[in-house]
C-alpha cells in the first residue's frame, strides 16, 4: 500500500506575492520543515510527462544555495530555467524560478536528497466553452467562483485554504454547473468537462505507475485537480490518501 500525499497549490507565477523576499523564503523554509516529515521516497509534480528530460535538467541545475540570493535569482539564468517551454521544449529564456515546482517540489527534493522529481501531467487540452452561458449557470459560476477565496495571509494559511474540502468542492462545481451547456445540441458544457477528467485520469494513470515502485508519494498539483485525484486515489485499492492536516 502506497501512501499519496496530494499537496493543491495555487501557481505562484500568477500572483503578486514577492517569492524571492527574505520571508517569503523564511515562510517556505518552515513548509518545507513540515513536508520533510512525510519523508516521500518520491515526488511528483504537474510538469507534463512528455517533459521528464527538462525536468531531470533544471532540476540538476537547481540547488537550494541558490535561493538564498533573493536579488540574484530574480534576473540570473537560474531565475530563467524553464521546466515547460514552447511545446514543452527545453528553453531558457523565462524567469520561472518563482513557479511552484521549484520553490516547493525541488526544494523538498533536493533537501531529502532524492536524485529526480517525477513529471506525471498530461497535457490533454481542456476543451474551451464557446456557446453562451444560460444567466442561471452564470450566476452558479459566480457562486462558486465568489466561494473559491484563498485569503491574503501566510503562504501556508493559503495552502490550508487551498487544500480544504470546501475550496475543492467549488472549484469541482465550476465545471458542473457548466456540464448542461449546449445540451441536446453541441454538448459543449459536457466536451469540456469530459476533457477535463480526461486529463486527470491520465495523470492518475501515471501516478499510479510511479505508485507501484514506492512507497510514500509526494505530489504536488494545481489545487483545482485536488476533487479528482483525491477521488482516485482513495478509489485505488494499492493507495492510501494521506491527509493533509497531518503536516500543513
């Protein structure tokens, strides 16, 4: 039985948070004290799967001295390994330090002394939504959207919130109540929200097969795949969901 511990994140890149302050760093420094007790014997993140040799090569570039030059790593080389790229091919040419993976998954890697970090994304494209919205489906949308604040405290209060079940549930149901959209007609609602487990069956596909070779598997995702995984994992009868309470 191997025991998964899904971590939801919000994309650090796509907020205003100073990730390269000194206590932002001190903040992720204590999350990473706390994520070091689970003791994976491997970790995982969304870098598409297709994408492993890049991940093996900024994560050989990567070393946790580094972070400890706040004013360096927001414009030197290491600030621009890219672990995506166009079309998932290596590049170099965006400041993407400041994403997640490295300063959460790698950073755990590379404490724990573990020689990779495992891409188990699929990159199946989520289909987009071009018919109209019903104003009733509107206003559920917005419903749930108003629900899905991650507050502007501590990094690891936004984590806690994140990872909550009630977070999960509202972001899950911005895609259902989507679902009916063209039905009977183009299925759109339906197109989307089936591209949408599609992707995450995939990578469950792969997390399950990086599963059977260990024994504790840290994951780290985009909090909206939380509904899903959680879901499939504690469907496996080879996993164990680890709660996440037990070490945020």
């Amino acid at each position: 039985m191997t025991k998964v511990f899904l971590l939801g994140t919000f994309h650090f890149g796509d907020s205003d948070i100073d990730i390269f302050s000194g206590d932002i760093q001190k903040q992720l420094e204590a999350i990473n004290e706390k994520l070091m007790k689970f003791d994976p014997d491997a970790i995982a993140d969304e870098s598409p799967l297709q994408a492993q040799e890049i991940v093996d090569l900024a994560y050989g570039k990567f070393a946790l001295e580094d972070l400890k030059y706040f004013d360096e790593t927001r414009s030197e080389p290491l600030g621009q390994i890219s672990a995506w790229g166009s079309a998932h091919t290596l590049a170099y040419d965006r400041a993407v330090l400041k994403n997640e993976k490295f300063q959460i998954a790698f950073r755990l890697g590379k404490t724990l002394g573990l020689d990779k970090i495992y891409a188990i994304d699929n990159d199946t494209l989520v289909k987009d939504i071009s018919d109209d919205k019903p104003e009733y489906v509107k206003n559920a949308y917005d419903k749930h959207w108003k629900s899905m604040d991650i507050g502007g405290g501590s990094i690891l209060e936004m984590l806690r919130n994140i990872n909550s079940d009630e977070w999960s549930y509202h972001n899950q149901q911005l895609y259902v109540v989507n679902n009916e959209i063209g039905a009977g007609v183009s299925y759109a609602g339906a197109e989307c929200l089936a591209s949408w487990y599609e992707r995450n069956l995939k990578s469950f596909a792969n997390l399950q097969k990086l599963s059977r070779n260990h024994k504790r598997v840290f994951s780290l995702y985009g909090a909206g795949h939380l509904y899903i995984l959680r879901e499939l994992v504690k469907f496996s009868e080879n996993m164990e969901l680890v709660d996440h309470r037990d070490y945020l």
